[in-house]
C-alpha cells in the first residue's frame, strides 16, 4: 500500500479570475458610487444669474458677498464638492476672486483688459488687468464653459 499523498491539483484558472474579478469589480462599484454622487448633486461649471444653483444663492445671501444692489451675472464655483469655498463671481459691477473667505475684488470700471487663453489641462484662464496693476487670474476647468464667463466679463465691461 502506497501511503505517500498525491499533491492537490492547484486550479490555476481560478486563482486568475479572483486575482482579476475582485480588483474589476471594486472599480465597478467605485464607479458607480461617483455617477450617483456626481449625478444627484447640484450642477457644476460656470452658471448665469438665471439658472444660479440654489446652494450657491444661499452661499451668496449668507456670506455678505455682495452689495445690496449688486446682482449676480456670472458665477463658477472652481471646487470639486461645489461647496462654494473657491469661487469666482461676475457682477453687475465687480468681479470677485472667493477662495477660503479671502476675496480679491477689481470694480468693472477699473477694468483695463482681459486676456483669455485656452490651456488643454487647465482650461480657459482668464486674466483680469487693473488700472491700478492688480491682475486677477480665472483659471475655469475644461467642459465647465469658461468661455461663457469670459463673454459675461467682457459685456458688462463693454457696457461701461
């Protein structure tokens, strides 16, 4: 009688779909997490004060941002949570750089030029010059219309 033991056949097969399925099937849940969490939120990118995003108008109202008699013409919220922590908005007579409740402001009639480029990572960047030397820089990420503020600015601007 023969009492040595076979080895057990290791199905190698097996051990490659785990190694592969686990990892795939993590990133399909990741993945689907984001589109509900992006999806079920507000919208980002540069937005008009007609189709503002209910948090930012409350950020707005509750933060004393704005003059009494200042309405809102553009706004983009540069964060990826929109939380409204870094934001650039366009009035009817100032834009303001909003980052970590630290506000860079040019009045519209200080305006001396805006120079706007196309930068393939970062998307449009927007540079506001004042007469006074103070130059403000609007970089507004790819997809998110940046070149809808830039015409904003440049009417209210125009309008002076």
């Amino acid at each position: 009688m023969d009492t040595a033991m076979e080895p057990k056949k290791v199905n190698v097969w097996k051990w490659i779909g785990l190694g592969l399925g686990i990892p795939a099937g993590a990133l399909l849940v990741l993945f689907t997490g984001l589109i509900i969490f992006f999806g079920s939120g507000p919208e980002g990118g540069v937005r008009v004060g007609s189709n503002m995003e209910d948090y930012a108008l409350e950020y707005l109202e509750g933060s004393d941002l704005l003059e009494s008699d200042e309405k809102v013409v553009a706004y983009y919220d540069a964060t990826v949570a929109l939380n409204s922590s870094e934001a650039v908005i366009l009035t009817n007579d100032r834009v303001i750089y909003h980052k970590n409740n630290t506000n860079s402001v040019i009045p519209l009639s200080q305006i001396e030029r805006i120079k706007h480029e196309e930068q393939t990572l970062v998307g449009d960047v927007i540079q506001v010059f004042s007469k006074t030397g103070e130059i403000m820089v609007i970089e507004i990420a790819p997809l998110n219309n940046g070149k809808l503020f830039l015409s904003a600015l440049q009417n209210q601007v125009d309008q002076l």
